[in-house]
C-alpha cells in the first residue's frame, strides 16, 4: 500500500466510525487495485465479526458502496438489538 492508499484507508475508516457508531468496531480495512478497486472491511459487532465487501471501477464507486453497506450493517445491528433475543 502506497502512501496516498494508506491516507484514504485512514479517512475511510474514520468515516466508517462514524457511520458505524458506537458498538461497532472497525478492525481492519484493505484497499486493493488501481480499477477495478476493492475495499475489504472486517467490523465486530456485539461481539461477532461482520465484513463488508465492496468493489468498483474507481476508488470513488468502492468507496461509495461501502459506506452503503456499513449504513445497512449499523440499521441491521440496531433492528436486532430492538427485536432480537433477549
């Protein structure tokens, strides 16, 4: 990973946090290619690990489908807290 790959993963994550919330833990992201690119991310949630796998032509529609998927894993996690066992 090249340095400018290594920033973008670091902003990602920080916006995958955020997206995410609290209860959800990024643990490791990779970003692969030049195009098609693919982003890779491993998140525990209540203490079960979940990925996220994302690909696009550029890192921009990886990126964008990501941070799709993480907003429908953090709706998930908060439909099963609410309707989940007990």
């Amino acid at each position: 990973m090249n340095d400018a790959e290594a920033r973008l993963a670091m902003r990602l994550a920080e916006d995958l946090e955020r997206i995410l919330g609290t209860g959800i833990l990024v643990q490791d992201l990779e970003i692969t290619g030049d195009g098609p690119v693919t982003i890779d991310v491993a998140c525990l949630v209540d203490g079960a690990s979940r990925e996220i796998h994302a690909e696009g032509e550029s890192a921009l529609d990886a990126i964008s489908s990501v941070i799709r998927l993480a907003a429908e894993l953090r709706l998930t996690a908060a439909f099963w807290q609410i309707v989940g066992p007990a």
